[in-house]
C-alpha cells in the first residue's frame, strides 16, 4: 500500500471515529399513542429514557401500553438506525467495512 493511500485510509478511519463520537452524542425519539410514549435512544441505538404519560396506563389494558412501548422503542430504533447510515455512509462514501480497519 502506498503512502498517499495509507494517509487517506487514516483521514477516514479518523473521520469514522468522530462520526461515531457523533452518534453517541446525538438523540432521536420514538413515539406512539399520539406521544402518550417517548422513548429516546442515541445514535448507537442505546436507550436512554422512556416517558409513559400517566393516561397511557390502564391497568385493564396493559397490553396496550406495552403494544405502545415496542412501537416506540422501534420507532427510535430506526430513526437510530437512519441516522448511523447517514454519518457513516457520508465518511466511507459507501466504500465496504475493511476487517480491521475500523
């Protein structure tokens, strides 16, 4: 591998590594029940809260609220998940993962 090569391969991989910082830093939310549930995850798709509104709890109903947790949490899962594409596709410019290299 040549030096100019090599330069640019540690400019990406330096790249990559503050878009990574990025996303754990940066929070989506995912909701249901008309917001009666937030959930709020980082762009690594870690939870970092979930807000149930007290009129989202029937305790003749539990099966709703959890209905409406899981569609939350999916929601913010996938804005999560958009997000991770949209930072590191724009420092790889849609070049395959290299073993090792990152």
């Amino acid at each position: 591998m040549d030096r100019k090569m090599m330069q640019q391969l540690q400019q990406m991989q330096t790249k990559l590594m503050k878009a990574q910082e990025e996303l754990a830093n940066t929070n989506v939310e995912g909701t249901a029940g008309g917001g009666a549930v937030r959930v709020t995850m980082n762009g690594h798709r870690e939870l970092r809260s979930l807000v149930i509104a007290p009129e989202a709890v029937d305790p003749d109903d539990v099966e709703s609220l959890q209905d409406m947790v899981v569609a939350a949490f999916n929601d913010a899962s996938k804005k999560a998940q958009d997000l991770s594409e949209s930072k590191l596709g724009g420092v790889t410019g849609g070049m395959p993962n290299i073993p090792g290299l990152f």
